[in-house]
C-alpha cells in the first residue's frame, strides 16, 4: 500500500483529574526520525511511546506534543524517617552537654537534611496516568496512519497517470526510431546528389548508414526502459514500505532516458526525450512523499 510520509494526528482522553493532549505530525525524512516534547516527568516512558509510533511510521520526521492539564499528574507524597530525626537529636543533645554547647537543633536544620525527608511517587497511580497517555498516543498515531494512507492513495493514482503517460511516450519513440535510419541514408543519398554528377559507391552509403544505425540504435533503452515501467507498477502494489525502491527505479528510468538522448540524431526523438524527463521529474517529486 502507498502511504505519504506527510500527515497529522491529535487525540484528547479525560480522566477524572486531567486533560491529556497528544498532537503529532509527520513530514519527509529519507530516514526514521522522531522528536517527543512532553512533561519531563514522562521520560521514561519515552521508549514505549516511541515502539508505539514504529508499529505504523517506517519513514518520516515526526514531531510529537504532549499536554496534560490539570494539578500534580505526577502523584508524589512526603515521606519523613522520624527514627533517624530522633537519634541525630539525641545525639546533639549528648554533644551539646559533653562539650558544654549553646543551642538546640532548629527545624531548619532537620529540613536541609536529605535523610530526613524524601519524596516519594506513588507508583499505582502513576501507572495509571501513563496507560493513559500511551493510549492517547496510540489514537494519535491511528489518526495520523489513516491521513497518511488517504494521501497516499492520491499518490498512487497520480503516478499511475503519470506511468501512463511515460509508456505513451515511449511507444511513439519505439515506433519512430526505425525510422530515423531509413531518413538518415534518403538525406545521405540526395546529398551526395547534389554535390556530384559522377556515380557514387551505393556500397558506401550503406557502410555509413549500419554505422549510423549501431550508434543511434536505441532498442536495448526502449527494452530496460519498459522493464522499469513495469516494475514501478509492480512495486506500487507492495504492502511495505516502497519510497526508497521508487526512487532508484526512477533514477535508473531516468539513466536509460538520457542514454536514448545522447544517441538520439532526430529532432522528433529529442523532443520525446525531453517530455520523458519532463514526466519522470514529476514522478520523482510525488515519490520524494512516499514512506
């Protein structure tokens, strides 16, 4: 299936205390690459969200958001080790008396105490809220998919048109090449002429026009490039990722065309070439948004 690497998906769920909105667009990348700007308390799931995205995105530069509204998504509590306050006030009462000390502990000090005093997550609803936001990217991405296969579609269909087109052109040229010799040795014939009254070597005229014939014969072109026409179509109809294989083939369409070019002696053959290059400069430019 063609599928476009430019597209846009957005997803909103509620829970009973936050709002969370995932947002992600994609544009053309010759490569995988993806870019999450979300809450820092969400790092380490970025990992997961990012296995997500791959089961649909292969190719691509994708730009992902992610909002939560509401307070304190990330639910942490206060935990105090009352034990460990009670034995280092113990202990600065059994210094201050021993060394004969002024002053008792003030809470400031307690509160400067790492050891004290932690923070600590509440893992339970933490899980929750990130089920929720990979669930959210997931409907995200499924939207994304879906605008992405809609455009490629398009795509497909335009360089459909556009192959029609090639093979079109293509078959004038078959049709016409033969021709070109038979016009080549007539013009050599009423040229020689023209500029002689005395008979000439009938066996001359046709040694330069099979040396011409070898040098202008664009057959094997006409052959490779059919070939190529035919395994566009073919590889249009894969499931997997194809961008990358359409674009060499193009290339190799495109060597084959300026081959026929550079043997061409005929204006009529030049012309053609030149809508040919024309044509598959088209295709390239559709193919550039294929994954």
């Amino acid at each position: 299936m063609v599928k476009s690497m430019t597209g846009f998906g957005r997803s909103k769920l509620k829970s009973a205390d936050h709002v969370i909105t995932v947002e992600m667009k994609s544009v053309n990348h010759r490569f995988s690459e993806v870019q999450i700007r979300m809450p820092r308390q969400l790092m380490k799931i970025e990992d997961k969200i990012k296995k997500e995205l791959a089961q649909y995105i292969h190719r691509g530069r994708v730009e992902l958001f992610i909002t939560i509204d509401g307070e304190g998504f990330i639910h942490r509590k206060l935990h105090v080790d009352w034990k460990l306050i009670e034995e280092y006030i113990q202990l600065m009462e059994e210094v201050s008396a021993k060394y004969q000390l002024a002053g008792q502990p003030e809470l400031k000090d307690l509160l400067q105490r790492p050891d004290f005093i932690t923070i600590e997550e509440n893992e339970e609803e933490n899980i929750v809220m990130e089920r929720l936001v990979l669930e959210a990217v997931k409907q995200a991405v499924e939207h994304l998919h879906e605008m992405r296969q809609v455009e490629g579609c398009e795509l497909k269909k335009d360089l459909i048109r556009l192959l029609a087109s090639l093979e079109q052109r293509l078959d004038e040229v078959k049709q016409f090449a033969p021709l070109v010799v038979q016009s080549y040795r007539q013009r050599l014939e009423r040229r020689l002429t023209e500029l002689t009254t005395t008979p000439f070597d009938k066996d001359r005229i046709l040694t330069e026009t099979a040396i011409f014939a070898e040098k202008s014969d664009i057959h094997e072109e006409c052959i490779r490039l059919h070939s190529h026409i035919q395994q566009f179509h073919q590889t249009l109809e894969l499931t997997e990722p194809i961008g990358r294989k359409l674009d060499f083939m193009i290339q190799e369409m495109n060597r084959e065309v300026n081959t026929m070019g550079s043997k061409a002696n005929d204006s009529t053959i030049s012309s053609a070439v030149v809508e040919l290059k024309t044509t598959l400069e088209k295709m390239r430019e559709q193919v550039q948004n294929i994954e």
